[in-house]
C-alpha cells in the first residue's frame, strides 16, 4: 500500500516531470519536404520511373475527371496469377508524398484485385506497380483530372 507522502511525492515528480518535458523535446519548425515520385519509388521499391514496365495485365479504373480531389475512387486489377505477385503500390504522382498505400498478397487474395478512395491534390496520374516475387516491376496508370465544382 501506497502513504499519502509516497503519493504526493509521485505528484510532484509527474509535475516537474511535466514542466521540464517540452523543453526536452526538441520539434523542428521545417515543413516536411514535398517528395517527387522518383524520391517515393526510390523509396519504397528501390527502384525508379525508367524501371518500371508498363504493363496491359494491369488495369486501373478511376475516373478521368473528379469533382473533388478529397474522395477518388480507385480500383486496381490484373490478370496475372496471384501466387506471382508479392504487393501492389499505388502512387499519385502530382500528391506531397506522392507514396498512396502498399497492400501485400496471399493466395488467400484469389486474385490480384483492391479497391478503395484516396485523396489527390491535383490533377495527376495514378500509378500502381504490382511488384512481382521474381522482382520484376510492372506498372500501369490511369490520368484523373482533378476539378473543382466539375468545371475544367
């Protein structure tokens, strides 16, 4: 069992504690740097544009002209088995960090096939790159002209 003067002496330390803390941490006043899709290729696959093989096994299906940047929707799929792929990316191009999601496949998956909505900042290509267990980089992308209110 705790005393009360055990207590109080925990309270206090949690209070200096406290006091002392945002001097110790140290926070940069930077803003984070925009990266290029070359910088988040190399990055994430190691690898860069020119390394990439376009591929028509791939299909990306957004729509050519979105209303709004903040909600696209995105489906990716391909006809290749899925025993031969290990992940697909996505990348927006034109996006801050250009990196979008990484979504890793079993042969539980069945097939190679993933959907979801992701934000764009501005008119870009979306890119997925399925990278394969051998290695090798196959990619597609699809152009989303990104507008405001529906107007070009």
């Amino acid at each position: 069992m705790i005393s009360r003067r055990d207590l109080l002496k925990l309270v206090g330390l949690g209070a200096v504690a406290a006091v002392a803390a945002p001097g110790a941490v140290r926070v940069s006043s930077a803003a984070p740097k925009k990266i290029s899709i070359e910088q988040a290729l190399k990055e994430h696959l190691g690898a860069s544009l020119s390394d990439l093989k376009e591929s028509n096994l791939i299909q990306v299906k957004a729509p050519t002209i979105a209303e709004s940047g903040a909600n696209v929707p995105v489906q990716v799929k391909a006809n290749i088995p899925i025993e031969q792929v290990e992940a697909l990316y996505i990348f927006a191009d034109a996006n801050f960090n250009p990196w979008v999601t990484t979504v890793k496949f079993t042969p539980m998956n069945g097939e190679v096939f993933f959907a979801t909505r992701i934000k764009l900042a501005k008119t870009s290509p979306v890119r997925a790159v399925l990278k394969m267990k051998d290695g090798t980089l196959l990619a597609a992308a699809k152009e989303v002209k990104v507008t405001v209110g529906g107007c070009g």
